[in-house]
C-alpha cells in the first residue's frame, strides 16, 4: 500500500493543475440566500451581475501543486494567490455561473471548460472538473478542482480549418492523443436495425451483447499521431493498429455501448471518462472526446477522438479520497469512517456484529519520557498488529489518540473471541519481531461484545468499552504502574 508521502508526492509532481480549495463560505451564503426566497440561482445571479463577484470571493485556495505554478506561469503559491484576478476573469463569466449552479443544485462532482489566464497574459483553455470531497459533502471545506490545459486541443481543431497542411502539423505535434477514425460501417449497422423496427436500443444491446462487439470490429482507424504512440507505448503506427484489442478491452465494452447509446440519440459530440490499456498492459484513465465532424454527419465517415491521460488525477484524487477514510499513521481506518460504518451497520447489518475495543497501555510514558516520535512508532505497530490479524469482511480503524476498535460483522460470540486471541498471537509476534530493536514491549487492552438482531450496537460498544477497561485496570494492579501516567 503506497504510503502517505507517496500520495503526497502524487498530488505534488502530478502532471496537471490541482487545487484543494475551501468552499464553506460559499456554502453559507447559498443557504443564506436560500433563506431569503432564492429558488433560481441563475437568474438571481443574471439580476446582479456583482453577486458572482460575491460568490468567487467565499472561495478560498488551501493548496495548490506545482503543475499550477507552471501551467499560470507563477513563481510561488503566494504570487498565485495574489494575483486570482489575472486568471479568473473576462470571458469566464458564464461558466462560473454554469458551475455555481451545478453546486446550488446539489451536484457535488461536475466538469466544464472554460477559459483562464496565465499571469502574462496567456489565454489558457481548461476543462476544469470539481469534487466535493468524500466525507465533507455537509460542510464543502475540503474540494478537489483539477484543471486540464486543452488549449493545444483546441486551438488544434480551430486552426484545422484554416489549413489542411498546417492542421496536419498540428495534428502530429499535438500534446494530446489524436485519432482519426471511419465509423461509416457502425452507422451502416444502426441504420439496419433502425429499417428492422427496432425502437428501444437499450434493451436491444442487452439482449444482443454481440452486436456492440460487432460495431467494435467495425471501427476503422484512419490515423493517430505522435502523442497517441507515446501513449500507448507503441514502436510506430503499425504496431499500434495491430493490437487494438489489447488497448480497447474489459471495461471498454461497457463505455462504448454507451457511446453507440448516444450516437444513436443522435448525439455527434460526446466526452466521458473511459478505461485504456497501454502495450505494456498499465491502466490508463482517459478522458475521451469524440465528435463526427461537421461536413461527415450524413456518413460517419470521418471522426476525431482525443484522448487526454488522466491516470495521475485519478490517483491523486483516490488519495485525497483515502485521507478521508483512514488514520495516515497506523493507515488503519479513521473515526470517520467507524461511525459511518456503525451508523449503517445500525440499519442494515448483517448480524450479529461483532465488535473489539482496544485501547494501547503505556503510551503516556513514552511520550513523555522519549518524544512522541517514539510513541508514534508503537502506534504504528498496532495498525501492523490489526491490519495483519484482521480479514475481510472485518475491519480495524483508529477511533483515539491510543484507542482502536476492531468491527466484524456477521460474526458471532465465538468468531469474535477466536479474532481476539488472534490478535494476542500476532501481538507477541510482534513483540518478539521488534524485541532487538527499541525494546519495547507493546501491551494492549481489549474488551470484546457482540449485537445481535434487534439489538442496539451502540449499547454493545459500551460493553467492549467497559471490558476493555476492567482489562486496563487488571494490567495496572499487576504490573504496579502508576495509572496516572498513562
């Protein structure tokens, strides 16, 4: 499992724009307007063009990486922030708005393209997507936005127009994976069935899977270009056109029914998030964009698709994601996450549930007497000692400073007691494994409970609480310590 400071360096050095911004403020105005009778967001904001000013100014900018400071040409964070009103201006009016709305709706995860400004001036075109971090839907201090440059994308297909011998410098040179592609012979297939009264495509590819698989087939590449090649990891061209199937497959199935979906909606320009595979067999997270151009919408026979490689976005958001369901120290599950998996095995089960307190003696001293670097390390082998003891469907998390619960659901009296000792093995392994090393002997108390059906599960917490501590008090009668140490 990749570390904290992988993550970190994940979000540091990621390839694209990421920005952690807090968004509570905008929040509390919404609800104040709310308040005050506001039910059309878009026309209150189209009434008085100011309160988008007012809307922008409750956002604040937490953090920011380094492929921020590049893309806007900003020597620190500080001088970023310091010049907000250089990027966001001029044309962004509308999609401001657009995005405010998506917010005052409700929709907490949301894209868009847009335009900013590099503070020399440069016009950038971005596609722009924000998420509402998991775990602060309520309170919207914690949002993840994260910019794509696509200017080069766009100015590519503006300039195509232009020149067909310069769009296919463009087109070669472009940072961005291109591909030319025929789907006359897909449209010829929807055209059939359309003749044979078909009606509700839907169900059609779901009683006949093999038909997607047949349109698949039927794709004829015309050209890629360069950037497609480093991509994918492929030699030349050739290469590359000889093993498709190995770059469209698995989840790609799914993503195209889709895309044939809205083709036969009628919808010639799409863009969703799909899964690719390299040559080299790697997962690659796309944003795909496809559109039947202008002058071929009566035969399909020319498309352009473009490929943006989002896999470094993705994992820097499942680790913004992963901070907010886990202890960074024992990487153990968080508080967060026990209560909201309490509070739904309260509702739902599957019973009986089984649950272990646990709470570490002796840390106070430690920390005292050696730093709580020292004391940091026996937290972290008790995350060792519970994530090595624990299996699926079970769990242990971090509820306190030196407090862990272990919640095992669908388990019995006996499974929950065959789980503690368990955890007594791997303690004393533990010990012995760590015995030449620091010397210290972890020691941990634990009460265990188990709800069933029926049963409050908040009550038999209390009970593994209660034991645990009738446990911790036994271990400082016998061992003579001071209990106020700890």
């Amino acid at each position: 499992m990749p570390s904290s400071t992988d993550y970190e360096s994940m979000f540091e050095f990621a390839p694209m724009s990421l920005w952690i911004e807090d968004y509570s403020g905008l929040l509390r105005l919404f609800e104040s307007w709310r308040n005050a009778g506001v039910v059309d967001l878009v026309a209150h904001l189209n009434a008085e063009p100011s309160r988008v000013s007012e809307c922008m100014a409750q956002l604040r900018v937490l953090s920011v990486n380094q492929s921020t400071l590049n893309l806007f040409g900003a020597q620190s964070q500080a001088e970023l922030l310091s010049r907000l009103d250089s990027i966001f201006r001029d044309d962004m009016t509308a999609p401001v708005i657009y995005e405010l709305d998506q917010l005052w709706r409700g929709n907490l995860s949301f894209d868009n393209q847009t335009v900013n400004y590099a503070l020399d001036g440069r016009r950038l075109d971005v596609h722009v997507r924000v998420q509402v971090l998991p775990g602060y839907e309520k309170s919207w201090d914690r949002v993840l936005v994260s910019l794509d440059d696509i200017t080069a994308r766009v100015r590519a297909e503006e300039l195509r127009l232009e020149s067909e011998r310069y769009a296919r410098e463009l087109f070669e040179r472009s940072p961005v994976s291109l591909w030319v592609e025929d789907f006359s012979a897909v449209k010829a297939l929807l055209d059939d069935i359309r003749k044979r009264g078909i009606t509700d495509f839907t169900t059609f590819i779901k009683v006949h899977p093999e038909f997607v698989t047949r349109c698949m087939s039927e794709i004829r590449v015309i050209d890629v270009n360069r950037e497609t090649l480093r991509m994918f990891g492929a030699a030349d061209k050739a290469t590359l056109l000889d093993n498709l199937s190995d770059i469209f497959r698995d989840e790609m199935q799914d993503s195209f029914a889709e895309q044939l979906q809205d083709l036969w909606n009628g919808k010639m320009l799409q863009q969703r998030e799909v899964i690719n595979y390299a040559l080299t067999g790697d997962l690659l997270n796309i944003h795909m964009q496809f559109a039947v151009l202008e002058d071929r919408l009566a035969t399909w026979d020319l498309v352009l698709v473009s490929l943006i490689d989002i896999t470094a976005r993705k994992k820097a958001e499942a680790y913004l994601e992963y901070l907010g369901k886990h202890d960074v120290l024992t990487q153990l599950r968080n508080r967060t996450f026990f209560t909201e998996e309490v509070n739904r095995l309260t509702r739902k089960g599957p019973w009986p549930v089984s649950v272990l307190v646990i709470d570490m003696n002796g840390l106070k001293p430690v920390n005292d007497e050696e730093g709580h670097a020292a004391g940091d390390a026996l937290l972290r082998r008790v995350g060792e000692v519970l994530s090595k003891a624990v299996d699926e469907p079970g769990w242990p998390a971090r509820i306190g400073g030196n407090e862990f619960a272990v919640v095992l659901p669908k388990t019995d009296e006996r499974g929950a007691e065959a789980m503690r000792d368990r955890i007594v093995s791997m303690l004393e392994l533990n010990n012995q494994f760590y015995a030449g090393q620091s010397g210290r002997m972890l020691n941990l108390a634990m009460g265990v409970a188990t709800c069933e059906a029926g049963d409050q599960l908040d009550a038999a917490l209390q009970r593994a609480d209660r034991a645990m501590y009738e446990e911790k008090a036994r271990y400082y009668r016998e061992s003579k310590a001071d209990r106020r140490r700890e």
